[in-house]
C-alpha cells in the first residue's frame, strides 16, 4: 500500500469511526462502506480459527461506552451501562471504501462486567 492510499485509507476509517457511527451518519456511512460489506465482530467459536492475511491494512483501536440494551451471550439486556475496548480491521477497495469490518473484543472480560461467572469445571 503506498502512503497516499494508506493515508486516505487511514482518514477514512477514522471518519467512520470518531464521527459517522456515534453520530448516525449514514449518509456519510454509505459513502464510505461498500453496500455488500460483512459486519464481522468475533465470537466464541471465531476465536480459535487460524485464519488470515499478512497485507498492509488499516488497524482501529477504541474505547466503547453503552448500555447494555440488548441479549449478549444470552443473557437480556441489564439497563447497566458499560465500558470496554474493541479493535476494528476495515479492508478497502481500490476506491478507498470499506469492503470489510472485523471488530473483536474482550468477550469474556465483558460478560464479566455484566454479572456473568464462570462455572467450576
């Protein structure tokens, strides 16, 4: 990749990122993703899959804050707000827009956050 493209790249994932998504932007959201691109975020059964690719790409690292509104492993939402960090991977094509997102967290340590124990083997 040169630093041109690396560069935009670059902006545009930040883009996404620190404005577009927090904000609902999704007119800027569609500008800047391909409309077939897969939302990936890791699971469990990803986790140990020894997969991938060793191109030059973008990498994304942030802090999230939210409440927990929704199932996670299973379990209905708490009402609890909660922190975590995340990763992001955007892929691009030859236009610079996003073709691809990985995102991957520290599930456990979240579910942790939320009440969650593990069992005594």
């Amino acid at each position: 990749m040169n630093d041109i493209i690396g560069q935009r790249n670059i902006a545009n994932a930040r883009l996404l990122l620190e404005d577009a998504m927090p904000n609902g932007r999704f007119d800027v959201i569609r500008s800047l993703v391909t409309p077939d691109a897969p939302i990936r975020r890791a699971g469990f059964a990803d986790l140990y899959t020894a997969t991938g690719d060793a191109i030059p790409t973008v990498m994304l690292q942030f802090h999230m804050t939210a409440p927990h509104s929704g199932t996670f492993a299973g379990a209905p939402g708490t009402g609890e707000r909660v922190e975590w960090d995340e990763i992001g991977v955007p892929h691009f094509d030859d236009e610079g827009k996003i073709t691809d997102l990985w995102f991957m967290c520290q599930e456990l340590s979240l579910a942790g956050r939320l009440g969650y124990t593990t069992r005594p083997s």
